[in-house]
C-alpha cells in the first residue's frame, strides 16, 4: 500500500443511511487511555527501531513475529501460531467478561525487497547491499496497534468493561498474498468490528470507496523442451517464447483496455544460459481494477492469452495465484468515530529538528520542500476525494468481511516515494516514533469507544449491510485449490539473513537504534 493519503473517486450511495448523533467512551476514560499509551512511547519506540532492524520481506517475517508476540504474550494475550496455512501469521487475543465486542487490530509487519536503507540520513545508503529494507513504513504500525491495545486493555480492566481484543499482523501486504487467505480461514467471523493502522506523513481515516483498486497476482509457468540453442534448436521448444508471446500480446491488448486498469509484470525465470533452449520459464503479473468484476475481467483474459501463447510456440503452461486484493471500503460509522478522536488527539509536538531532517531528506533526493504538518487532514470521504489512486491494499478482504477502517498515522517525511529508499529515512527517527504513538493513541481511543457504545457496534453493522453490500458484495478469484505462497522469499533470507543479524536493534545497550549505527540527529 502507498502513502495514506486516502484519494479516491467519489461514491454515489444508492442507499440512504441516516446516523444517530454520536455516543462515544467517558473524557475522563479516553484521558485515561492517552496517559497509558504515553508511558508507553519507549516500548513504542524500541519496536519501531526493532522492526525496522529486521526488515523481513513477506512471509519471511520469523523474527518480527517471535519478537511481536513475545511481548503480548508477557502482557497477557493468548497466541496461536500459523494461521491460515501461513508459519509467520498469528493471533494475539485477550478478553475480558462474557460479553462485549469484539474487536480485531491488525497491521502489516513486512519489508520490501532490495531496499535496505541507513536510517536518519538524507543520503541512499544501504544498511546491507542487495536487503531488505522498510521502504514503506510497515515497522511502525504493529508498534502503534500493541501499544494500542495494551493500554485500552489496562483501561478495560480498571473499569471493568467486557470485551475481547484480537491483534494479528498483515504478512505479506507488498505481495497482496495473505489476507484474502485470513479471511477463507475464517479469522474474522465472529469480529465486531476491525481497526487498522497504516503509516502516512498525514493523520487521517476514510469511509466508503476509497479509491483504491483490487488486484490478483498471479504467475504463468510455461513448459517447453530444452536443446542445444546452436546445433539443434529445432530439438527444442523455448518456453521463454511462450512468455515473451504472452507478453507482447498483454501488451497490445492495453490498448483496449479501461483506463482504471493497472497491469505490470516482470519475467521472474528466463531460462538458464543461452545455450539452452529454456524449457522452463515464468512471468509474474498484478492486475488490478476499480471493481471486483474488472479484476476477474483482466484475470480471466490473461488466462487465455496465456493458453494462446502456449499453443503458438509449442510450449505448455500452467499458473500459481500467488495474491488477491480486494477493492478498500472504509465503514463510515467507525470512520467518523475514529476520526472525532483523530481531531482530539491532534498532530504530534514536532520539533525544529524534526523539521531539519525532513528537509535534509528532500533536499538530498529533490524533492519540494514541505515541512512536516501540523493539522491532521480532513476526514476523507466520497464527497472530498476527487481522484482514484492505482494502488491495492489487501486490508480490502478483510473489509468486504467486517465492518473495517484503515487509520493512517504521521510516521513518514512528506513528498518520498514509497517502495523506495527514500521512505525509509525517516522509519527509525523520533518522527517514525512520534507518529506511531499518536496512530496508538486514535486506535486506543476508539476501541473505547467500541467497547462502551453498543450503539457504535450496531450502526457499523448496519452501515456494511445497507450501504456497502447493496453497493458490491465480496467476489474473489481466489479458489479452495490456491493456497498462500509461503515460499516466496525464502531463498532470498537464507541468504541476506547471516548479512543483516548484525545490524538487528540491541535496545538493551543502546538508547535508539540512530544511536547504534552512531547516526547524529538530524
């Protein structure tokens, strides 16, 4: 997912949807709330700093997991390990009473790859050439959701308010290949209502469409017969034809294709030297569309494009579903719940040298100055939003199943390119850890507001029933027969692994991660 800035086209609602005047927690509970996720900035900021250092891509996220549940175990959470198929997936539950919501937490853990980057310089440096690194921000939003929760918990206990609290972690997000597969498993059944964090340079939440396009990834294996490329290639049948007839033609049929449209793909094996006729080659493309049915659309003419190209150069292929993203839709009720706290809490105290580092990263990249914000944006909503955004976020599976919004929280430099090293700069600075702190303080607050407002729980049921299932309902291409790509990655880490467990955060020998690496602020 890129930068939350939440810019979507604008949603007719063919249902009326009328909301009662809010109700929400006691001031003096949410004061509570803010107190307990402040004496916890330090635990917020060793996990930044930690997760950071890890930098596991998707669904090599083994160290990021053990450390995550390590803690929420030692504070009281019940953990199941390796759901839905996935060994890196998990749940973090605890509950309180008979009754009350239930309410999931979630947020992505995982790395992208070939983007190691030094944090708190302006300057490309690669922690360790060839990494993984945080070009996005996912080290800081698990922090917010723990912090998050362990705090509403305290509360919940002090005042005794039932409820159970379900934390799990977005594996896989940059490969869109988990939580379609959550949901199959049935991870969110019997969940209330579901919160999620997302790193942003702004502090915002959504309702309705939010612009944001579906996806399948899916990879094409052709299958030919090697030979000797000179003496005898007529021996042969090069399943590299086959991916490169299958490209050219995906790549002609653009031209008539709906603009909402994103399609990419890279040749992820060409054969092995020139000499050898490939008689294994594969090609992995994302399509993504506005809608569930432009996206099984796309699917489903690749696959036959795929089977033409086979036919045309002898060859024969199969294909592996490696993802699936479906379209976001935030749930208004909890938007404007979250939102209300949002506007309560307000930006975090930046500082002069906050603001100088922020500059530095622009200046050294050329970028457009623009200082770190100090007014959380505006509530993002059909009326407001004026454009589409090509990305994909797979949190949209999980909000076809329950009533879901996405928080955005001010934890990154404004103007960087996400899935780029640039944004990661700022991922193990106090800007990184301030914005975590507020995203836990939003999330903290609204799950107070969940737990003691019956009424809350119900409107954001009713909202996803009359307004968001008569808009669409959930139609993945997923089948029973695909199942999540757990190896993906794992060759990789068995390299890069021995590589970059020197560079992991000692938080018991050093003040900050910056302070590790002997990096001056700013």
């Amino acid at each position: 997912m890129k930068n939350l800035a939440f810019i979507g086209a604008a949603l007719l609602c063919g249902t009326a949807f009328n909301l009662p005047a809010h109700a929400e927690a006691p001031a003096a509970m949410k004061q509570e709330a803010v107190a307990e996720v402040d004496s916890r900035a330090k635990l917020v900021q060793e996990m930044v700093d930690s997760i950071f250092s890890f930098a596991e891509p998707g669904f090599q996220e083994y160290r990021t997991s053990e450390y995550v549940t390590g803690i929420l175990e030692e504070n009281g959470f019940t953990i199941e390990h390796g759901v839905a198929g996935i060994p890196t997936a998990w749940t973090a539950t605890w509950r309180q009473g008979t009754g009350g919501p239930k309410i999931a937490l979630g947020s992505d853990i995982d790395a992208l790859l070939g983007l190691s980057q030094t944090p708190g310089t302006g300057d490309i440096k690669p922690l360790v050439k060839g990494a993984p690194g945080h070009g996005e921000g996912h080290n800081s939003g698990m922090p917010a959701i723990v912090a998050a929760a362990l705090s509403a918990k305290e509360v919940m206990e002090k005042e005794g308010l039932s409820g159970e609290l379900m934390i799990w972690p977005g594996v896989a997000e940059e490969l869109l290949a988990t939580k379609a597969f959550y949901v199959r498993a049935g991870l969110f059944d019997e969940v209330d209502a579901s919160i999620f964090t997302h790193v942003s340079s702004g502090f915002v939440t959504a309702w309705g469409d939010m612009g944001m396009n579906g996806m399948v990834s899916v990879e094409y294996n052709f299958h030919g017969k090697t030979a000797h490329g000179a003496g005898a290639p007529w021996d042969g049948r090069s399943a590299l034809d086959g991916v490169e007839l299958m490209d050219a033609a995906w790549n002609m049929r653009r031209e008539h294709l709906p603009l909402s449209q994103r399609s990419h793909y890279i040749i992820s094996n060409g054969g092995g030297q020139p000499n050898i006729v490939p008689g294994e080659a594969s090609v992995w493309y994302f399509f993504r569309d506005k809608d569930f049915a432009g996206v099984r659309t796309l699917y489903e003419t690749a696959n036959t494009i795929s089977e033409a190209a086979a036919s045309a150069s002898g060859t024969t292929v199969d294909r592996r579903l490696l993802g699936y993203a479906a379209p976001n839709y935030g749930n208004r009720p909890l938007a404007e719940a979250a939102y209300r706290n949002i506007e309560y809490i307000g930006m975090p105290e930046w500082t002069a040298d906050d603001q100088v580092f922020v500059r530095k990263i622009q200046d050294a990249n050329g970028f457009k100055p623009q200082p770190l914000a100090d007014e959380v944006m505006p509530l993002s909503t059909p009326e407001n939003r004026t454009t589409s955004t090509g990305a994909s976020d797979d949190i949209g599976d999980v909000m076809w199943a329950v009533p879901t919004i996405t928080i955005g929280y001010p934890s990154n430099a404004p103007g960087v390119i996400y899935h780029n090293v640039t944004a990661a700069m700022t991922m193990a600075t106090p800007i990184a850890h301030k914005g975590a702190v507020a995203g836990a303080k939003a999330v903290a607050l609204t799950i107070l507001d969940i737990v003691t407002t019956p009424q809350l729980v119900e409107d954001a049921r009713a909202f996803r029933e009359n307004v968001q299932l008569k808009e669409a309902s959930y139609d993945p291409v997923l089948t029973a027969a695909d199942q999540p790509a757990i190896d993906l990655n794992e060759e990789l880490m068995q390299r890069m692994r021995p590589k970059m467990e020197p560079f992991y955060y000692d938080s018991t020998r050093y003040d900050s991660y910056l302070e590790q690496l002997g990096i001056a602020y700013p």
